[in-house]
C-alpha cells in the first residue's frame, strides 16, 4: 500500500475514523504543539507512524534537471564532486572562459568537507507540497543541477541566466520506503498524516513537513513527473 501524507490517500479508513473523532480538537487547533500533548492522539499518531513503515510512502523531490535522465535512470546517488564533472562534461560550452573561472572559483570555496558529510550520495525529499508556497522550493525549480551545482552561482548575472535555460522545473513523485528514509523528528509520518487532517478540518492549520534523505536511488518506474513550469518565478 502506498500512502500519500499530503491529502491521506492510501490511510485506511479505520484510522479516519479515528481522526474524525477529535474534529472539535483539530477545528480550534493550528498548530501541532496544541495537541500532541493529548495522549490519544499521540497514540494515534504513534499506531499511523508504525503502518506508514510498514507500507509505502510518497516523497516530492523538487528539482531543475534533463527530463530524459531521469525517465532513463531515474534518481541516482552521486557524490557532488560526480554531479559538478558531469556538468562541466555537459554544460561548460555553454558558458565563456571568465564564466567558467568564476564557477570554478565559488564551487571550490563553498564545498567542502562539511558539505561532503552533509550532502554527498544524498536524495533529499519533502512529504507534503509545502515547498511550493513557502518558497522552499523556488531555488531547485529554478536553477539547473540542484544545490550541488547552483547553489554558490545562481545569483552571477549571467552564469545565472544560463543555469535557468539547462533542464526543465519538475516536481518527482517518488514512490518510497519509509525504513530507508532519514528524518529528525520523532514519528514523522504519523505527525505529518496527524497535520494534513488538522488542514483538512481547519484551513488556517499549519502544515507539518520535514526534509529527508535516503542514501539509495530511486527507480525509473517509482518515479511520477510532474511539471513544475507554473511554480517558477
């Protein structure tokens, strides 16, 4: 079974049902810290928590890329240094010799072995669509080549400019195992089910989401595309 967090596809209906229950709670409540402190509902959250791990969950990774790579290869695990010679390999004849100097120069300045430890053979992924109104996501759908490549040249005049023509703003909806996820808060998907209900019942509700990240690749076949073309600026 697959879950979607967002809109709670996937939930079965007994744990709805469940939800339905502390309508009253969710109608007065926008924000999570107002209940979780409930001892039924964080039980519930804890029993929705443990059947997401035992199922399938949806993960949105935002990004500018080469559609073709990824219905090909779908999502690989590179390392930055991979990423950065792939796009010199690729793309550098599109830039001049001062511009590519000065990517040069920013890439070697801003990566380095703090970044290694904390990006390197990574997939980061969102839970919900938050991203796309909260401006999170503006950046990736962007800018060519994720944070890896744009992130310390994005904001050059011309270097910019180019990075925008390269690949194509796409939101992947990516099929997931929640065992294989990385996360820093405590039950997460039971958390994030908990908000989108809250949203559901109070539209002032705030959204629970977190960024995660899995050291493994995603299949072609795991993988839905969906444009991101109405959400870039």
């Amino acid at each position: 079974m697959i879950i979607n967090l967002e809109n709670l596809k996937g939930l079965p209906k007994r744990y709805l049902s469940e939800l339905k229950k502390f309508d009253k709670v969710f109608k007065s409540s926008d924000f999570l810290e107002n209940y979780e402190d409930n001892e039924n509902i964080n039980y519930l959250i804890f029993e929705i928590n443990n059947f997401c791990l035992e199922n399938k969950i949806i993960g949105f990774h935002y990004t500018n890329a080469i559609e073709n790579d990824i219905r090909n290869n779908g999502m690989i695990i590179r390392s930055g240094e991979q990423i950065r010679k792939d796009f010199v390999k690729r793309f550098y004849p599109l830039f001049n010799k001062s511009e590519q100097i000065e990517i040069n120069e920013k890439w070697l300045k801003r990566f380095g072995k703090k970044d290694i430890e904390v990006r390197d053979n990574r997939i980061f992924f969102n839970f919900t669509k938050r991203g796309l109104k909260n401006g999170g996501a503006k950046l990736l759908l962007n800018y060519y080549g994720g944070e890896q490549v744009y992130f310390p040249i994005h904001g050059l005049p011309t270097i910019g400019e180019k990075l925008r023509e390269i690949g194509k703003p796409m939101i992947l909806k990516c099929t997931l195992n929640p065992n294989e996820i990385h996360t820093y808060i405590e039950n997460p998907w039971g958390k994030i089910v908990i908000s989108s209900y809250n949203r559901i019942v109070n539209s002032n509700a705030e959204t629970v989401d977190q960024d995660g990240y899995q050291k493994s690749g995603v299949l072609k076949e795991d993988i839905e595309i969906i444009s991101g073309e109405k959400y870039i600026c």
